[in-house]
C-alpha cells in the first residue's frame, strides 16, 4: 500500500512538472523527428527504389515497426542507469538510502514518471500524424492486438528498467558505468529493430534478438508483423522468463550495493 | 600564435587531468570505440538486406562512419566546453570566461575535454584506414582524406558554435540545444546514398550534416574535386557564419555576477 502511494504520488508530481516546463517534451519531440523522422523518408524512398518490397515486407509494416521503437524510446527507461552513477558518484545515494523508501522503486518510479508525458503526447500526435500519411497495417485491426500490445508492452518496460538497473547497479563497484552503459544501450538498438526493422534482419540477428533480453525487451516492434498473430505468446514467454532471470539479479545486486552504503548521517 | 600556444597548453593540461583517474580514462575510450561499431553493424546489414542504394557499399558505410566518429572526436575532445555552453550561460559560471583576456570562444571550447571522444578519435581512425585498405587508395586519395577530416572538422566545429550560441536566446537552453544537436548529427550517421533530392539539399546546405561524413566519403570515393571544392567553401562560409552568431549570441548575456575565477 505505502509503495503504491508512493510510486502514485512520484508519477504525478513529475507529470504535473514536465507539464509546466515543457522543455523536455520539445527536446523528445526534435529527437524523434530527428531519429525516426528522417528514418522514415529514408525508408520510403529505399522500399520506392525496390518497387515497394525488401524482404517480403512493405513499407507500411517497416514504419509502424520502427514507430513503435522510437515511441517506447521516448519513455528514457535507460536513464535509470545514469540516475543511480550519479546518485552514487555524488554521494546523494547516502541520503537516499537513509529514507523509508526503497531507493530502487524510487528510482524506478522516478524514471517511469519523468519520461511518460512526453511519450503520451508523442505517441498519440505522432501515431495519428502517421496514420494520415501512411494509414496503418491490418494486423493492427485484429482483436487480440491490443491486449497482446499492452501486455508485451509493460513486460517490455519492465525488462528494460532490470537490464539499465543492473548497469546502474554497477556503479557500487565500478568508479564510472557509461562505458557498459553505451555497449548495452547500442546492443538494444540494434537488436530492438531502431535504424534497422525486424524484418530486414538476417536469419541469425532475427534469432538473437529474439533469444536475448536486449532484443526482448523491444518485442513491441514485433507487434505489427503479420506473424505476431502466431508467436505471441512465445515471444511474451520470453520476455517473462528474462523479467525472472534478471529480476533476480537485479535484487541480489541491490542486496550488495545495500550492504557497500554506510550510512554516516550527519 | 599566442592564442595557438594557449590552445595547445589547455589541451595538454585537459589530457593529463583526464589521465589521471586511468582505469576510468582507458573504459571510457575502449567503450566509446566499441559502442560506435554498432553504427557500422546496423548500416551492414542494412546494406545486405536492402542492396546498393546511390552506389553505397559497406566500404563506404565504413568510411561514413570514420569521417564522422573522427570529425566529432576532434571537436568534442579538445574543444569539449562548448557542450557546456548552455550550463555556464543558465548558472551564470559564463561570467569568468568572459572576464578571461583570451578570445572568448577559445576560452570556453577548451575550457572541457571529453574523454571518451578519444575513442571517437581512435574508432574513426582505424575506420577510416579499413576504408583505404578497402578502396586501395592512392596517395592522393589518402592526402585528400586528410583534407577532407580538417574541412568536416571544421564544418562539425562551426555547426555546433551555431547550437549551443543559442543558448543565450532561450531560458532553458540545455533541452533546446539538446535538440539542434540531434537534428544535426543524427543525419551524419545515416546511410547517405538514401539522401536524394530535397532531403539531400536540406541537409547539405541548410542543415550541414552531410557534410561531415556522406559527402567526403563520395569525394574520397569518385574522386570529386567540384564536390571538394564545394565542401571547401561551405567548410569557410559555416566557420565564417558561427563566429558572426557567436559573438551577435554573446552580447545577449546579462552577467549575475557569479564570483569565480579560474577554469
């Protein structure tokens, strides 16, 4: 009950803050105009070039694909590892950890709110933009495609904060993370389907990126392939069996870290 | 020259402060040169997957790669205060690089070195000494290549004095500049045989990311001397531009008397 106050009042305060300095949303608006933008122009002119078709796929699934990544990015589920480097480094993990509050929902809630105004007012402007100027993929009609969107989704967003809190985490024992933090973050890039859609991947990148919790945890870019209707449950198996596996990880991990903090006071 | 001399001695000085805490130094460029190679992995099989788009190879996505990776590394090592530009101006810290006696944009550019743009530096180079393996370059090739990584520099250097002198229009500057620098460079690492027509003007002369890395791999690559000299000029006209904006951007600073002196 306390945490769920807790991550209630977290997440509001933050809405209520970005909404009032809307700096963030202007910079998260030029990054996705910037990234998937001009990915998309690029795109549309490579499929016009091949006659509308690379790999058995058309352009409408690419883009709704590549959306769906760049979208899920504007959440900055990955700051988390950045968040606690810096709480480490400066010592403000101290104070933190002095608290009645667990600091790693703290920390969670506190990157989930910080990023989710942008993301709604993005996804929903640019999803509505896109449909105008593509329309959108019939698997997107079919009755079970919400739910499984929803649910692989939150099991996405979940995967995502266990894979940077373990970078994060780190940070007790390592003096600076970002070299780890750049090697994990491109990995979910490539694999999650970013510059390059899931369906121009090769055999064997398709398959690692559906076996490792980096590919896993974007199985949102998935949701629009004709073959999602099929593997649904597959791919959602997997994203629950990577959640476990690293979720453990990640609570022995904060167990140590817990144990490394002396607290002084003062 | 004595404004050349105080360049070298801030960088020197940047490095051996950087050095220091060593295991940190070495992660941060071995990571930096690690984490770009995905660009060159993603752009492979993009190339595999999709085929020759404007006669790009992979060679050439190599070279894309090397030109830009070096051009930024450059910059953003030895002149890594500029990122820093839009901090200074909100916090009032700008106040002690203007009571400086040295000129005001080499002051604040050497003022931050950025460690992990040396593996930017060292992943450029060994990109770009693939790429001439690759081409089986000529010696004018390989002098042209040098040219061309002075001139992108030189257009990466100018480009970024134009984003980050905005932060003395805007309250907030930190998220708008934030946002230029993606606009800008985040073109640069694209594919650029998928640049034709419109999108290629806009961002060869309005927005001049393909300048720092698509066109000098197609210079390079046909060998283009009305390319180079297009390059050249543009390299001088944006150089040019972002010293008259930096220094009109300047004036616009109010001073809040923030009392430090020093680096």
């Amino acid at each position: 009950m306390k945490e769920t106050r807790l991550a209630i009042n977290i997440v509001k305060i933050l809405i209520k803050d970005r909404m009032l300095y809307p700096g963030k949303l202007i910079v998260d608006t030029f990054s996705v105009v910037a990234r998937c933008g001009i990915l998309l122009i690029l795109y549309w002119y490579v499929f016009k070039l091949n006659n509308g078709v690379i790999n058995n796929t058309t352009f409408l699934f690419t883009a709704w694909s590549m959306f769906f990544y760049f979208s899920f990015s504007v959440l900055h589920l990955s700051g988390i590892a950045r968040t606690i480097m810096q709480d480490v480094q400066s010592g403000n993990v101290e104070v933190l950890f002095s608290k009645p509050v667990s600091y790693l929902l703290y920390r969670i809630w506190w990157q989930i709110g910080s990023g989710i105004f942008s993301f709604i007012i993005i996804s929903i402007v640019a999803s509505i933009l896109l449909t105008l100027a593509i329309g959108f993929p019939p698997t997107i009609t079919i009755g079970m495609f919400l739910p499984s969107f929803t649910l692989t989704f939150l099991l996405g967003a979940v995967l995502t904060l266990c894979v940077y809190s373990i970078v994060g985490l780190l940070s007790f024992w390592i003096e600076d993370v970002n070299p780890i933090f750049w090697i994990v973050d491109k990995a979910v890039m490539i694999l999650g389907g970013s510059y390059l859609p899931i369906a121009l991947f090769p055999p064997l990148m398709y398959k690692i990126a559906l076996y490792s919790p980096f590919g896993a945890s974007l199985f949102i870019t998935h949701t629009v392939s004709p073959s999602w209707q099929n593997n649904w449950y597959e791919l959602i198996g997997i994203q629950l069996l990577w959640i476990f596996g690293l979720g453990i990880i990640v609570y022995w991990m904060y167990e140590q870290a817990r144990k490394k903090v002396s607290v002084n006071g003062g | 020259m004595k404004e050349l001399y105080f360049a070298y001695y801030a960088v020197k000085k940047n490095i051996q402060s950087s050095a220091e805490l060593r295991t940190s130094f070495l992660m941060n460029v071995i990571g930096m040169a690690v984490n770009n190679t995905a660009f060159i992995i993603l752009w492979t099989f993009f190339v595999k997957s999709v085929g020759t788009i404007g006669g790009w190879t992979v060679a050439d996505i190599i070279g894309l790669q090397g030109f830009t990776a070096l051009s930024y590394g450059i910059v953003f090592s030895v002149a890594g205060g500029i990122r820093k530009i839009a901090d200074s101006v909100a916090s009032g810290a700008f106040d002690r690089f203007m009571l400086s006696p040295k000129n005001l944009l080499l002051r604040i550019a050497m003022s931050s070195f950025g460690v992990s743009a040396l593996g930017d530096i060292v992943f450029g180079i060994i990109c770009l000494t693939f790429y001439a393996i690759l081409l089986h370059v000529t010696i004018y090739q390989i002098v042209i290549i040098i040219l061309l990584v002075a001139l992108s520099s030189v257009v990466f250097f100018s480009a970024i004095t134009i984003i980050y002198a905005t932060s003395f229009f805007f309250t907030d500057a930190s998220t708008v500049t934030g946002g230029f620098f993606e606009l800008f460079f985040t073109p640069a690492l694209f594919h650029g045989g998928a640049f034709q027509g419109g999108m290629r003007f806009v961002f060869t002369f309005i927005i001049p990311s393909l300048l720092v890395g698509s066109i000098p791999v197609e210079i390079v690559r046909n060998m283009s001397l009305d390319k180079l000299l297009l390059i050249a000029i543009l390299s001088v006209l944006w150089f040019t531009l972002s010293i008259f904006v930096f220094n009109r951007a300047v004036r616009r600073y109010e001073s809040s008397n923030f009392m430090t002196f020093g680096s």
